[in-house]
C-alpha cells in the first residue's frame, strides 16, 4: 500500500492506476462503519484509494477539532489489511495552502438540519470533498449512510459540478447495542454510551409508529423528543421529520421519509437517522429494510 502526502504525487499515482478506482474518504479513527466502505470499494473496483484528513474548515470555532481523536499508524494498519492499494495523508498546509480562499457551498440542503445547527460545516465538507475529487478521479466514491444529509449534499455537488464520480452508499453499521459507530463514541463514559442508547431506541420507535399506522410526522417528532429529554444525560439538538431528497419537514408521511436525530451525550455530539416508509394507502406496510434500526 502506497501511503502519499501530497497533492501532486497523489494526483500522479492517481492517473496511473488501471481499471475502476473506489474512493473512500476518512478523517481517520477508523471503526467497522469505515470499513464497510472500504470493502464495498474493495468488491466492485480494481483499485481502491482512501484519505485520512481531518479536515479543520468543517470544524467551528467552537467544536472538537483540536480533540478529535487520531491514531495514524493503527488507521494505515486496517487500510493496509484491508486491501488498500493507495492512502493520501495530506497535512492541512498541503490542502489548504496560505492565502487560500476558494470555497464550495451546495445551497437549500446545506441550510437544514446540520447546517442549521452547525452553520458553515458543510461548505468546509463539500469543499474538501469537491478538492479530493479533483486529486483523485476516481469511478466511485462511498459514503455512510449514517451521514444521511452529508451523502445527499455530496451527490447534489457531484451532480451539479459535473463530478464523474458515482456517489454509492453504504448502509449504517452498529454495534451489538444498536449504537452507530462514529469514532467520536471513543468520548462517550460508560456511563454516558449507555445513556446514547436512547437514540437508535428513539429511531425504533419511530419505525414503529409508522408500522402502526401513524402517518403525523409531528406527533412522530413529538413522541422521539420526549424520549430524548427524558434520558439525564443527554441534551437533544434536533429531532426531524423530513422529505429524504429536499431535507424539508413534513407534516403528514405518505411514502418515504427521513428521521434524524442529533444530541449531545455529556461532551460528544451524535447523530443518527432511519428512512420510512410509510404510505397513507397501505397503513400496515413495513418500511425498506434500510429503515430499520
């Protein structure tokens, strides 16, 4: 496995490479959730390149940036194991070199949700990605569905600057618990990872309520607040129901549907989503199985 800091020799070995190229782009701490994307990538490519940048314009002067946590050598070991043929590991300065100004920002999607939440995260995400693109032309790039707002902000980008990249996603991993992987979870106290378990319960809830006929996303919305505020430890940051293409609330369901939550656990901020399916025809119908928690 290659391992290359910057953006010229990426971009060399980049253009080298024969057959399909599978993209898989890290900020590092790598857990089984990454993994998954890389042996997606691994399956359907002939060669598959990946990045670890923990990338500081998504990050807001207020957020976990300086303790996000690394472990470079333990990350190139599973790459490597993997099946990885190319890992770029740029430094901030290669990326972003002084005097940088250049930013790429999806409009509408990137408002909601996180953006509302987080304003400016994604125009740091949607700019590095756009950026790693272009170093690195691959066939197909993977993302978690985990990250449900990210994955539909990036294929808007994709689609709109005419990036050749197939944007292919990965179904969310868990643990045994239930819990998503995020390598922020290595924050949570025992304690604390017991009280987050109220998030993919909150996500099953709502899957049952859509199975029992519920089509209010308000009172969908309402029942998976309360289920939030009443765990101590956990603060809820938003609690939505919305349409999964444009990200805007809905009042009723009648088809598809996107629940996404976002909480603080103690210090840790996470995230986590569920699609419905819930047709106001057929009130008995089971959702996709992507919609189960």
């Amino acid at each position: 496995m290659q391992q290359i800091k910057t953006v010229a020799e990426m971009q060399r070995a980049a253009s080298t490479a024969r057959g399909s190229v599978g993209l898989v782009l890290t900020m590092g701490y790598l857990h089984a959730g990454h993994m998954a994307l890389v042996k997606m990538a691994r399956q359907e490519n002939d060669v598959v390149a990946a990045t670890i940048f923990v990338n500081p314009t998504q990050f807001g002067p207020t957020e976990d940036l300086a303790s996000y946590p690394r472990d470079l050598q333990r990350d190139l070991f599973m790459l490597r194991e993997a099946g990885v043929d190319m890992v770029f590991t740029p430094e901030p300065s290669e990326i972003y070199p002084d005097g940088y100004s250049s930013y790429v920002a999806v409009e509408g999607l990137s408002d909601r949700l996180e953006g509302y939440s987080r304003p400016g995260h994604f125009r740091g995400v949607t700019t590095v990605v756009a950026k790693m693109f272009n170093i690195i032309p691959a066939t197909r790039a993977y993302f978690g569905q985990k990250d449900a707002q990210q994955l539909l902000v990036i294929r808007r980008m994709a689609r709109d600057l005419n990036f050749r990249h197939q944007i292919v996603a990965v179904p969310t991993v868990r643990d045994a618990d239930g819990l998503a992987l995020s390598s922020r979870n290595v924050h949570l106290s025992p304690e604390e990872r017991q009280a987050a378990l109220v998030l993919p319960r909150a996500l099953s809830r709502a899957v049952e309520m859509c199975e029992q006929g519920e089509r209010s996303a308000t009172a969908i919305r309402t029942e998976l607040r309360a289920m939030l505020e009443a765990e101590p430890q956990v603060k809820a940051d938003y609690v939505t129901v919305s349409d999964p293409d444009t990200l805007e609330e809905l009042d009723q369901i009648d088809g598809a549907a996107l629940v996404a939550l976002a909480a603080r656990v103690g210090n840790t901020r996470l995230i986590d989503n569920t699609l419905l399916g819930c047709s106001a025809v057929n009130p008995g119908e089971n959702p996709p199985a992507e919609g189960r928690v």
